[in-house]
C-alpha cells in the first residue's frame, strides 16, 4: 500500500517527501483553504507537485461537468501529470467518463460506501477515495466501507485504485493496509504519529550510551 499525504500545507508537504517514503499529495479546496490567504493557488500547486515529484490530486470547485472539464483544462496546462479530483455527484461523473475517455487520471472524492465507489470506477475514475474518518464521526465503521470495496475489487478484478481517505489516526493507517487500501492518504501529523514507537526511541538512546561509554572506556 503506497502512502500519499493529505495536505496543502508546504512545509508539511517537503517534510514528508524528506522522508522519502511519499509516493503522491491529495489537496482539497478546504486544505488550500487553510493556508495562506496571499499564496497564488497555482503557484502553489505546482511547488507541492515539484516537492512530490509524485501523484497530485488537485479537486475542481464546479459542480456542472462542463465547469470541471473547463477546470481540469485549465490544471493540466500547470502540469499535465495532474490527477483531477472530482466529487461524486452527477455532474462528476458525467466529466469523469469524458476525461477517462481522453486518458486523464480522475480520483473520485467523497466516497462513503462501497456502492459509490463501484459507480465511481465504472464511470472511469483512475483512483476512488474512500472517506472513512468522516464516517467515523457520524458513529458509522468507516474501515468497513474500505473493507467492502477491497472485497468487491478482489471479487470482481476493479482496475481503480482505492484511496483510503479522511484518515484521522495510526489505527486508521494499520485498519486500511489490512483491508486491502491500494493507497492510504495521511495528513503529516497522522504519518509522524504512525513512526513513533517508545521502543525505538528508547532502544536507539541505548546504542548511542552504550556506545559512547564503549569509546569512553577506550580513551581511558
Ligand atoms: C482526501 O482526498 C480527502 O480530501 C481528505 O482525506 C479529507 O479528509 P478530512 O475528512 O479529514 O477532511
């Protein structure tokens, strides 16, 4: 399962891909519109994309196709290796099936069911994103609407990758790598949570001591 992260934030974004462990970015309008007010959205979509070097995800804001076929245009002359993101709606997956039809990646968002996303894949979306943690939050097992897709996806050969999305913890990452997620998309802060172990933290002091007394003792 390939990680991407969740984010528009920059200094999140080059922190992450200095992991080296970063195969792609997701973006939303909310994520942009969480940063800086005075960032041209271009320019910044293009140093996220150029830090990535990977898949970029960038939503349209219309909800009529002609709208987002129009927007998808316009974002794949910033860079042609664009994923354009796409809610599911009508309107969406009428652009969808267009852009497919041309060969240009679609990741399909605001997927809460397995359903939605069998209709989403045989519209064409190249990625379908499933948002668990916001299913959480309406008391409803959002890992299990990761668990049916990856099921009817194995049953029934899907070619559409599935996004695991709205991810809001480690147990979320770990729950969506053993349902059979392709991708699993991680705010920064998520992915720092998930590498943390007191374990290895304490077992690295342990070496460096140890290891500092071993030249300390030689010296003497
Ligand atoms: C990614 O594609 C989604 O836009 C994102 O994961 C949504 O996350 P949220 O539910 O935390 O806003």
């Amino acid at each position: 399962m390939q990680l991407y992260v969740d984010s528009a934030n920059l200094a999140d974004i080059r922190a992450a891909a200095a992991l080296g462990c970063i195969s792609g970015v997701t973006t939303n309008p909310s994520l942009l519109a969480k940063e800086d007010p005075s960032l041209d959205v271009k320019a910044l979509l293009l140093d996220i994309h150029r830090t990535v070097g990977g898949h970029t995800s960038v939503e349209v804001v219309s909800t009529d196709s002609d709208g987002m076929l129009r927007e998808a245009d316009e974002i794949l002359q910033w860079f042609p290796e664009a994923t354009i993101k796409i809610p599911f709606i009508p309107a969406g997956l009428t652009a969808v099936r267009k852009l497919a039809d041309q060969g240009i990646p679609t990741n399909v968002t605001l997927l809460f069911t397995a359903n939605q996303a069998l209709i989403a894949a045989n519209a064409g979306a190249t990625y379908v994103s499933v948002f668990l943690g916001r299913l959480d939050d309406i008391s409803t097992d959002g890992v299990q609407a990761v668990r049916d897709t990856a099921e009817i996806w194995d049953t029934h050969g899907m070619e559409s990758l599935i996004i695991a999305a709205s991810i809001r913890n480690p147990l979320h990452l770990l729950e969506c790598a053993r349902a059979g997620a392709h991708i699993a998309t991680v705010p920064y802060k998520v992915l720092l949570q998930s590498m943390k172990h007191p374990l290895t933290d304490a077992g690295l002091e342990a070496f460096l001591n140890d290891y500092k007394a071993m030249v300390a003792k030689k010296g003497s």
